[in-house]
C-alpha cells in the first residue's frame, strides 16, 4: 500500500511545547514533521486554554473543581504513515501520551491529500 500523510495537531502547555517536540522529533525521525527535504517541521501557534477538572481528575496544571486557564500552543505536524495501516500515527500518538504532562491530551488528526 502506499504512503498516507495525516497532520497531527497537539495542545501543550507553552513550557513543555519544545521539550515534547523533540522527544517526538528524535523517536519518529523519517515519521514526523518530515516534508521532502526538511525534518523536524512544525507550525507552533500560542493560545490560552481553558480547563475544568472534574472529580477523579488529577490535572498536572489546576486543581478540581477551579476552571484552569493556561497559555498552551497548538503544535501541527505532518505524519508519514508508509504502510497506510496507521501503525506510524498511532505509535505517534501513544509517545506522545506517554511524553506530555497532561493526564488527558488533546489531539486532533486529519487525513491529507496529495494534488
């Protein structure tokens, strides 16, 4: 099967954006971020957001019950799934659970096109 791209888009408190990144960068080097002849590409674009954690939560930013507002930057980067079976994104995306502070991370994936 051929080669699928997805774009995956994280949200990072602004301190750990660059520690996550490059964790990311170094486990998944030819995986993520890699555009023709460029590595470790990213758009970083800053933003508060905003969290109420519920009963059960244990927030790394915050505590339960108070609605949270923290400067965080929404992280884009393509991903190179060579097998088209998902097993690159999905690896991505449970390094990337593993390696960001949040209990609960918030993550969007989108399927890309080629034209």
């Amino acid at each position: 099967m051929s080669s699928v791209r997805y774009k995956l888009v994280f949200f990072c408190p602004t301190p750990s954006t660059a520690q996550v990144l490059n964790h990311l960068f170094s486990q998944f080097p030819e995986e993520l971020g890699k555009i023709g002849n460029y590595r470790q590409c990213a758009f970083i674009s800053r933003g508060t957001g905003q969290f109420l954690p519920e009963g059960g939560s244990n927030p790394a930013v915050g505590s339960v019950g108070t609605l949270e507002y923290v400067e965080e930057d929404r992280v884009e980067l393509v991903v190179n799934d060579s097998g088209g079976d998902h097993a690159e994104l999905r690896n991505a995306i449970d390094e990337l659970k593993k390696v960001h502070p949040y209990e609960q991370v918030a993550y969007d994936v989108y399927r890309l096109e080629n034209f």
